[in-house]
C-alpha cells in the first residue's frame, strides 16, 4: 500500500502538465483547419518561389486573408511538421 501511495503522489506532480497538453491540444483543435488550408496553400503555390517570397506569402498574404474570413490559424507554422 505504501508504494502505491507513493506513486500516486509522484504522479500528482504530472497532473499540472497533462492540463497543459489538454489546453494546448484543444487550441491545436480549433485552428487546425486554418493551419491545412495554409499548408494546402504552401504545398499548391509556394513552390517555385525562393525562401523569402514564400516565408512573405505565408505570414502577410496567406495567415492575414484567414484572419480576415475569421478562421483560426496559427501565425507560424511548419509546413513540413504539420504534414508528417
């Protein structure tokens, strides 16, 4: 019974970081239609262009015209994070 007690206590300390991860995932969740549609943007016209233009294409011209129809998006994304 003791090692279980202390294994009960040891885990109270994960409970604050699993609420986190709760949070977080629930924000992930709702802005994670604005983040496919930005990455299905990168992935259909970003190609040809150097690094500069489409780091522009993705902060001001993509993220802002989302942000402008109201959908949720994250600002920085890592297009090649998201789609692994």
């Amino acid at each position: 019974m003791d090692e279980a007690t202390k294994l009960i206590h040891s885990l109270g300390g994960e409970k604050l970081r699993w609420s986190e991860s709760c949070k977080r995932f629930a924000d992930d969740k709702t802005k994670l239609l604005g983040d496919m549609a930005l990455a299905c943007a990168f992935v259909s016209y970003c190609g040809p262009f150097n690094f500069g233009y489409r780091a522009k294409l993705m902060t001001k011209d993509f993220y802002e015209e989302c942000i402008s129809l109201g959908i949720p998006v994250n600002k920085n994304i890592d297009v090649a994070q998201l789609l692994v």
